[in-house]
C-alpha cells in the first residue's frame, strides 16, 4: 500500500511540474506576441505622426507664402 501511494505521490508532482513548464511556456509566448503587437502599433503610428507632420508643414508653408504675397500687394498700394 505505500508503494501504490507513494507512486501516486511521484506522479502527482510530476503532473504539477509538467504543468507549471507549460504555463511559463505559455506565458512566454504570449509575451513575445504581445510585443511584436506592441512594435508594430508604434511603428504605425510614428509613420501617422511623420505623415500628418509632413502635411502640416507643407500646409504652413503655403499659408505663409500666400501671406507674403498679400502684404506685398498691400505693401505696392
């Protein structure tokens, strides 16, 4: 009878360590896709920043040159 136990106490604690391994395994996968996620979603939004940026400027630009051209219309009156 104590070998019956104590063969089911082994297995039991092989079980609990297999599963452990497993959940660290899993964990780690996990946190590996969450960080590829991560990069890819501030990659994204450095490139949104960049266009919007870009697209600013050159909005900016063309105000002021059609600024320049209105005070120096004014500035011939």
């Amino acid at each position: 009878m104590k070998k019956v136990f104590l063969s089911l106490a082994i297995v039991a604690a092989l079980t609990v360590v297999s599963c452990k391994q497993a959940e660290g395994d899993a964990a780690a996968a996990a946190a590996d896709s969450t960080a590829t996620v991560v990069d890819s979603v501030a990659t994204e939004a450095v490139e949104t920043i960049d266009s919007t940026a870009a697209a600013a400027t050159d909005s900016v630009e063309a105000t002021a040159a059609e600024a320049t051209e209105a005070v120096k219309e004014e500035v011939k009156k």
